[in-house]
C-alpha cells in the first residue's frame, strides 16, 4: 500500500490496516492517545533523504542563507 503522508499511515494502522515504521514525532499524539503503540528497533540504522527546496528567482533572507551555508557545509551537495 502507498500512502502519501504520516498522518494517512496513522489512520491506516489505527484501522487496522497493517503496521509501519515512522518516525516518533510523526506517531507522538497518536501513542500519547493509546490509538498506536510504539516498539522501538534497536540496533537498525535507518537512513533518509531531505530535500531542500526554495524559489530558485527569489532572493533569500539572511536567516536562510545562512542555514543554506551551514547544510551545504554539512553535505556534498553539488547544486546548492
């Protein structure tokens, strides 16, 4: 099954449709209810990727720029 957000998986395993694996901050409300019960993985190393996106034509704020300049320190990031 391909949903298209945390909150669409929710509902999904909340009716009983399966189980997944999200992260904590996506299932917070959910466990605190007693709708989702959370078992935590040890020693699996999961990985994800972020994309960052902005208006290619507008002009940055300096808040902006300068977490662009710190992500890009952090990255091997061609195109930034």
């Amino acid at each position: 099954m391909v949903l298209g957000s945390s909150e669409a998986v929710n509902t999904a395993v909340i009716g009983e449709m399966g189980f997944s694996i999200l992260f904590r901050l996506a299932i917070r409300s959910e466990v605190e209810l007693g709708l989702l019960k959370e078992v935590r993985l040890k020693g699996v190393g999961l990985v994800r990727n972020f994309f960052v996106v902005y208006k290619s034509e507008k002009h940055l704020g300096l808040p902006a720029l300068k977490l662009k300049a710190y992500l890009k320190s952090k990255n091997d990031l061609d195109d930034f």
